[in-house]
C-alpha cells in the first residue's frame, strides 16, 4: 500500500506541476547526460533555462478541472477520509491525503479524474497502471494472472 501511494502521489505531482515532481529540471538534465530523449532536454538561453512541456503536462484550466473532479467527489460513509479536504482548488496542489485516500485515488479516482484532459498515450498509461494496482490488490491472485500482470506491466512502464 505504502508503494501505491508512493506512485499515486508521483503520477500527482507530475500533472500539476508541484510538491515532488519526477519532471523537473534534474531529471531533465539526467536525460541529457544519458543521452536520450533528445526532445526533452533543457534549452538555455542567455540566464534562463526552458523545459518543454510534454504530453503529459496539464494546463491551467485542465488542473482546475482535474482538482475539481477530486475536490467533488462524495463516496460512501466509512469508504475514504474526505479526500476534498487535501484538495486547494486554488493552488492546485493535493497534499495531506492518508495511504488508503491514496489506495483510492489509485484505483478508482485518478483514471475517472483524468477523463478527456491528457491524450490518448498518457492517459492509457496511468490507466494501465492504475488497473495494475487494481489487480494486484484483489484478495485471491490466480499465479498465471499474476505472470500477465508482470508482463504487462513493464509494457505500461515503456509506453512514455
């Protein structure tokens, strides 16, 4: 669980843009030493220096859509803390969710949250992770299930 919530909180940060995202200028600059992905190394020009935005960069309209879907939902009594309350619509950040708000958000918000605002690629990949994790928290795990699942997974971890 606690790994689950450290992926959902990743993937998080990295759609809006805060806390710890794993695209920042560093990580940038990794790819550049290791000379790969062209496209997504850091132009500098003159003092400052640009990342580009990629495809699985949010506008601002499309956070304040993707935080208000968050900030809305209402699931049973007893199902998960209020997760609107670790949501700042005007901020755009998540913060002080619990591991299981996370288990949730994993499973079941994020690939509905996420609906129509990333293309397709992005979108198919946080999905099939998100389903990954589904998977591998079912009480009864069948062993050729869980052969699939690993295979599949690294095919989702390779589609960026």
């Amino acid at each position: 669980m606690h790994v689950e919530r450290n992926v959902t909180a990743s993937i998080i940060s990295t759609l809006l843009h805060c806390g710890k995202s794993k695209d920042g200028l560093n990580a940038r600059k990794d790819l550049e030493v290791l000379g790969i992905r062209k496209d997504m190394h850091p132009k500098t020009e003159g003092k400052r220096t640009y990342l580009r935005a990629e495809l699985w960069s949010l506008s601002k309209t499309e956070k304040k859509i993707f935080c208000y879907r968050l900030y809305d939902f209402k699931g049973p009594d007893g199902y998960c803390s209020d997760i609107s309350k670790g949501v700042s619509l005007d901020e755009c950040k998540v913060t002080g969710l619990k591991s299981h708000d996370y288990h949730v958000l994993m499973q079941q918000l994020l690939p509905i949250a996420l609906k129509g605002l990333l293309p397709k690629g992005p979108r198919v990949a946080i999905v099939r992770l998100c389903t990954f994790f589904n998977h591998l928290c079912q009480r009864v795990i069948d062993m050729e299930e869980l052969l699939e699942l690993e295979t599949e997974i690294v095919e989702t971890l390779c589609l960026f």
